[in-house]
C-alpha cells in the first residue's frame, strides 16, 4: 500500500519543519490544516508502516527511536513509583 499525498506531507513536514519560523503547532495547522492533537496520532500510525520507512527512512527511524525512548521512560518512572509506594 502507497502513501497518500497527506501521508507524505506529514513526513516532509516532520523532516523540516524546525527550519520554520515560531512554534510547531501552529505551523502544523498552517501547512497541514489539522490540529497538532491529530498530527501526533496520525504521525505515530504512520511511522510503523513501511511505506513510511522508505519514503523517509531517516526521518522513521528517528522517531521511532524517541517513542522507544519515551516509553522506556515512563515504564520506569512508573516502576519507581510503584516500588515508592511498597
């Protein structure tokens, strides 16, 4: 299965979009005309497939390891508190 055109403008949009002046959200509902709520949802979805990897492959893989990250975090800020709570 391809990418669509809104797939591919959210990946082009993530690869550049520092490069933009003021804050993010607001250049993701200028340029891609949603809510940066649906972005992020639609932006997670996408990073798994892999249509999406070789549209971008850096870009992917880049984010895919800042979730991995994240959720290692939170699993053990999570254990932590657990154990706090023993």
């Amino acid at each position: 299965m391809q990418l669509t055109e809104a797939e591919q403008a959210i990946l082009d949009f993530e690869r550049s979009w520092w490069t933009e002046p003021g804050p993010k959200d607001e250049a993701i509902h200028e340029q891609l005309e949603m809510s940066a709520t649906r972005y992020y949802e639609l932006l997670n979805e996408l990073i798994d497939r892999p249509e999406a990897e070789s549209h971008d492959p850096l870009v992917v893989r880049r984010l895919r390891r800042m979730r991995d990250r994240r959720r290692r975090s939170r699993a053990e800020h999570v254990g932590a508190t657990s154990e706090e709570h023993s």
